[in-house]
C-alpha cells in the first residue's frame, strides 16, 4: 500500500489524490473470511469503489486511511 515519500494515492483508476479512506473488502468465492484486501480512497472515490464492491455482493468495510479491520463480513 505505502509507496514511499510521497504518500498513499487513491486506488480509483487515474487519480492522484491523496487516500483519506480505506476500503476494506474480501471475495467470498477466493478468499477466506480472515482475509482482507484493502484499497485507498479519496473523498471522490471512497462511495464509487466500494459501490463496485458491493454491486459483486463482496462485503465491504469503510474506515479512515491507516486503520485496519481484523475482517470483514
Ligand atoms: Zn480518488
């Protein structure tokens, strides 16, 4: 997730912002229920991704940028 000096960048496809947000998701089909992937959002992108999520039934979790969650359900 963390690249560097120059901070986290939203994980949304061409943007630049700054990650605020953490999308915390797993794939029920692939991945065990203490699994959990983690995407960064912006402000802009923190609904339009986990939108994208939910619309595949994967569960979701939305929480501020650096935390972490032991699952999601
Ligand atoms: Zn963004």
């Amino acid at each position: 997730m963390l690249d560097g000096d120059t901070g986290t960048r939203c994980s949304a496809a061409g943007c630049t912002a700054p990650a605020v947000h953490a999308v915390h998701w797993r794939n029920p089909r692939i991945h065990d229920v203490d699994r959990v992937k983690t995407w960064a959002a912006c402000d802009a992108h923190r609904e339009s991704l986990a939108a994208w999520l939910r619309s595949r039934a994967f569960p979701v979790t939305i929480t501020a940028f650096g935390e972490t969650v032991e699952r999601v359900a």
